[in-house]
C-alpha cells in the first residue's frame, strides 16, 4: 500500500512539474505581452478632456527614482519572495492557505506582484476562478519575457492607491506632496499598506486603520531583516506628516460619474478583457464644469449635518445625456451610487405623470376635485385615509393647478382611482419600472426607485414627449483610433407632445405665490431666475426635487441610508435648494415651450379656475 502510495505520489509529481516546464515553455515563445499599449480605459468629458484613466502611464517613474524604502515596503508586503519566483509563488499559495485555515483573525492572500500587475493591465477584478487561472497564465508570460524589475517597475505605476489615484508618484503628491524619490520609511511604509484596501486604509479616511496596516507593513520589514524593532517601534510612533491640501473632494465627486461609465460599459458588452486589451477610448457628455459646481453646492448644503447622504443628477434634455452625477456625499467614504443603485421612496414626484394621464384623459388646468380629509372605500372592501403635509386641506373644491402647486395628497388619490388603479402601473412599465402594484398609495409615489429612473421619466417630460435612453456615453474608440461604437439616439415618441406641453406650464405652478391658500406652492421660496417646471416629494425618510426646462433635467433626492426619519426643514429643503442653484447656474438666458397648433394660451384664476384677463396662463386643448 505504501509503496503504491509513493508511486502514484511520484507520477502526480511528475505530471505537475512537466504542465509547468510546458506552460514556461510556451510561454517563452508565445508572443510577448505588451506593456506598453493599450490595457487601459480612458474616460473623457464633453469638450475631449481626459478625466480619468485607469493606467497611469503619463504620469510613470523609474525604479532608481523611487524611494528605496517603499519597495522594500511594498515587496515585503506584498511579495516577498517577488525576487525568488516565476510568476505565481507555490510556497505562498501554501503559506496562505494555512494562515487562511488555521487563523480566525487573519487572511493572507496569494496573489503575488507578477500576478496583480498582469490583472491591472489585462483582466478586471471579478472573483471567479477563471479570473484567476487566466491571472496565473499572464504573470508566466510577463516573467517569461520581462525582467523582475520591468514588472515591478510596471506594478508600482500601474497600482491603485485609492481617491482616484494610480501610480505612485501621483500618490506621492496626492499623500504628502513629494515626489517619490523623498519619500521616508514613515510615508513609504504607509503608502505600501495603502494598497491593500484603500477605502479602508486610506489616512484621510481613517488614520487608526491606516497605523495599523503601516504595523503590518514594518512587521514584514522586520522579518526580513531591513529595519530592527527599535525602528518600527519608533516610526509607529511617528505621525502622518499628510499634505494639507490634496486634490479637492471635487476630483472625488468625479468617482461616482465614472463608476457610472463603467456600468454602462459593462451594458453595452465592452468591459471585457478583448476590448480593454485594445486599449478603450471612452467618450462621455461629462461636463467638469457642472459637476465641479453641483460638488461645491452639496459640499456647502451638507457641511455641518452628519449622516445624511444625497444623490444628484443633472441631464441634457434633448438626447438624454447625463453631464453631472454625484452618488453620495463622499465617495471614499462609501462607493454606493444612490443616484443609480438606490431604492427609496419617489413620494410626490410621480403625481406629475400622474396627471399626464389626467391631461390625456380630459383634465384641465380648471379641473376641480374636493380637498377634504378623506376615508376610501375600496373596491376590495377596504379603506384608505391619505392625509395632506401638515393636515391642512382647503375644505372645499381646488383646482388641478392648485393641486400640482401644493402637492395635494387629496386630489391625487381621487385622480388615480378615476381614472383605474392600473393605469399608472401600465404607464411606470413603459419606463420599465415593473415591480409595483396597483393600488391607493400608488398616487403617491409608496414604491422605491431612485433619481436615475425617476431622471427618465421627467426628460420624456422635458423633451416633449420624445424619449431617448439615459446614457454617458457617446462613442468608443481602441488604442489604434478604430470606432467601436457611436450612440445613436432612440428619439421614441413615447408620450403626447400636447400633454407633455400643458403638464410643463402646469408644473411651474409650484414657484407661485398666487395659487398660495390654505397651503404654500412648494417651490415658492426657490424660485429661479429663467421658466422651471418642478416638482418635489416628500415622505418620513426621503426628500426629492426635480425640475426642468426645455435644456436641462436637474434631480435630487436627500436622506438616511439606515433610513431614519428626516427631521426638520433644515434637511428636507436641501434638493429645492440645490435645484434652485444649479437652475441659475445653468440657465443664463430664457429658454422655455412655444405653443403647438393644437393648444391655446388662457389666463385664468388659478384658485377658482375661472377665466380671468390677468390671470396665470395655462395651456388647454383647442
């Protein structure tokens, strides 16, 4: 038994060790990976201006330029045994693999330098085992036909140090304001555990979890013999020396925008190894500008109240193009994009659509409804009691005007149940929102979405019915300039042109003060300097503004991740405030609708409904 124990021990061996000596083999004379080109994704804004490029090449530093503490640093921690193997290290796959067993406290991973350098440049980040065989394969081939200190020198300019920083003189400069040939033990040792998890290690995140990997980091330096206890004892007793004033949280806000991109060009089927391989040109409707100003209006809105999270999107109405979003207050303190991943309450910010059936099914600027508190009986046998903001109802009949300038809760649900509760079910579904139900609530906005879908909706509104599929980006080209694909727009004729028209002057309602009565329009003390049509929403855990005019769509929505209730004004008028900024900012001449041949301008009262010479012009079907 023994000796058929041995014998089959030695065939296995031998198998292993002639699939190695065959895959060195060819991939010594495989062709030779190049470094040089491609292997990148570069993004650029509207005007052609690279804002961010996952391979830092432009920016590259030789080995003999950088601090020989940080690679030591980074090779004790990352690899030590980088100048020892070919590519994938067997003795560290053990080691990691009994750290990994035997420990509940720790984890070491086995990945080594070669390995996360080949990822970098030809793979993405998927955790599958595929990823991570075809991993192994490349690093053979770049110790095959690289020399350890091209990898590494490759490695160190190619790796991600978190705040949208690549390469280590860039973080260099972003940390401490040096260049990488100055770094000491103190700022080597830290940048090198930096790598590792820079959401979480990061100094200007969190300097206690940034000390403790550095200890990791001086750890490994001991052990092998580069410094002595005494000197990682008093380097961790050395403060962060940290630059003051690194990139602003504007180049930050920038990280929500393209982790965007990247979805949508994981959607259209280009990010995948074929084509980053190529090398990806990216062109997007990113505008610098208004990002960097919605940024510095969030920044200033939000300083002084903790917790509290917030996503914006601004969108070219006429294509549909998003050309600013922000995700969250800070992006490397939480990565989740709210403005496309979150699912809240859209509360009164679907009555607008709403009333766009209304208008499709004979309502009018002067159609009236009671507002009165009010108990429904359902067909089901059940009730339903709304309640308006506040309690406050006018006791008597109001008009659609005036219900879109208050935000009558009312009026709403008598509008969804006239017209069938599956109606606006049927309508959300062409905007492939499908997971609601026709019920009560539904009028006012009791399900969860977020601003980008909600964003959809409100530029088919803006742009007169014609729909077109939200997007970033516009064309794709490779490292050669070859075109990979170019947008073309869907320009969908989804809504009524003259509903889309009455539904826009209605809107702008919620700024005037003459439908004030027993409730304030809801915009009135935001108003903007140009035409706006907006609406906001508001429920216990979610407060939303979205507004629009024939150029742009602006979006907001604030509130808890752990969804605690918003408490005070101060916090729900944030999005109104925001809206009214960015409107100003935007807009600098008067843009808004023309009448069609079909409609016909008439000023009315607004609280009576009652024609009046000047009164408020609405627009009504001839």
């Amino acid at each position: 038994m023994l000796k058929k124990t041995i014998l089959w021990t030695r065939r296995f061996f031998i198998v292993c060790l002639s699939i190695v000596v065959i895959i060195y083999s060819v991939s010594y004379v495989y062709k030779k990976p190049d470094i040089g080109q491609g292997h990148y994704i570069k993004l650029y804004d509207n005007h052609g201006t690279n804002f961010y490029s996952s391979n830092a090449q432009s920016n590259d530093v030789a080995l003999k330029d950088v601090s020989k503490h940080f690679i030591a640093s980074l090779v004790a921690v990352e690899d030590h045994r980088f100048y020892q193997h070919r590519g994938f290290d067997p003795i560290g796959i053990m080691r990691a693999i009994k750290v990994n067993m035997l420990s509940k406290d720790k984890s070491e991973g086995a990945s080594t330098i070669t390995q996360q350098y080949a990822r970098l440049l030809y793979l993405t980040n998927e955790k599958t085992w595929t990823r991570k065989i075809k991993e192994a394969l490349l690093a053979i081939r770049l110790e095959s036909h690289y020399s350890k200190d091209e990898i590494l020198t490759g490695y160190i300019n190619t790796v991600y140090f978190g705040h949208g920083i690549y390469g280590i003189k860039n973080a260099s400069s972003y940390y401490f304001n040096k260049e990488p040939s100055k770094l000491d033990l103190n700022e080597a040792s830290l940048l090198a555990g930096v790598i590792n998890g820079p959401s979480y290690y990061s100094p200007f995140i969190n300097k206690a979890q940034a000390k403790k990997r550095q200890e990791v980091v001086l750890n490994r330096l001991v052990d092998n013999g580069y410094i002595s206890k005494q000197t990682k004892e008093k380097t961790l007793q050395t403060a962060f020396n940290l630059n003051p004033n690194p990139s602003s949280s504007t180049s930050s806000s920038y990280q929500y925008y393209k982790d965007t991109v990247i979805d949508e060009l994981r959607e259209l089927g280009f990010y995948q190894e074929s084509y980053i391989n190529q090398g990806l040109n990216v062109y997007t409707s990113f505008d610098q500008n208004v990002q960097n100003k919605l940024n510095q209006c969030i920044q200033k809105e939000l300083k002084d109240i903790k917790d509290l999270e917030i996503a914006q999107m601004i969108t070219s109405t006429h294509n549909a193009s998003i050309i600013a979003l922000i995700g969250g207050k800070n992006y490397n303190d939480s990565q989740f994009n709210r403005a496309t991943k979150a699912k809240r309450q859209v509360a009164s910010t679907i009555k607008p659509l709403l009333y766009y059936q209304a208008i499709e099914n004979g309502f009018k600027a002067n159609t009236k409804f009671n507002s009165e508190k009010t108990t429904f009986q359902l067909d089901n046998g059940g009730t339903y009691t709304p309640t308006n903001f506040n309690n406050r109802y006018a006791n008597g009949e109001i008009t659609l005007a005036q219900a879109i300038a208050t935000s009558d809760n009312i009026f709403a649900v008598k509008t969804h149940l006239f017209l069938g509760e599956q109606t606006l079910v049927n309508l959300l579904s062409k905007f492939n929102i499908t997971h609601v139900s026709p019920q009560p609530s539904l009028a006012l906005g009791a399900f969860n979405s977020n601003i980008y879908q909600m964003s959809s909706i409100y530029t088919t509104f803006a742009n007169m019915g014609i729909y077109n599929e939200l997007h970033t980006i516009e064309k794709i080209t490779n490292n050669e300039g070859k075109l990979l694909y170019q947008r073309t727009d869907l320009k969908q004729q989804k809504l009524s042109q003259d509903s889309c028209l009455i539904l826009s002057q209605l809107l702008t309602s919620t700024f005037n003060e003459k439908l004030k009565s027993y409730a304030s329009p809801t915009m009135m003390n935001y108003k903007t300097k140009n035409t706006f049509a907006a609406k906001t929403g508001t429920s216990p855990y979610d407060s939303l503004c979205i507004g629009y005019n024939p150029n742009y769509v602006i979006a907001g929505w604030v509130g808890y991740d752990d969804n605690r209730e918003l408490t005070g004004t101060t916090k729900t008028r944030i999005p109104k405030a925001i809206f009214q900024t960015m409107a100003n900012y935007l807009q600098k001449k008067e843009s808004w609708y023309t009448l069609n041949n079909h409609l016909q301008a008439v000023p009315i009262n607004p609280l009576t409904g009652e024609y009046q010479q000047n009164g408020i012009i609405y627009w009504f079907k001839k």
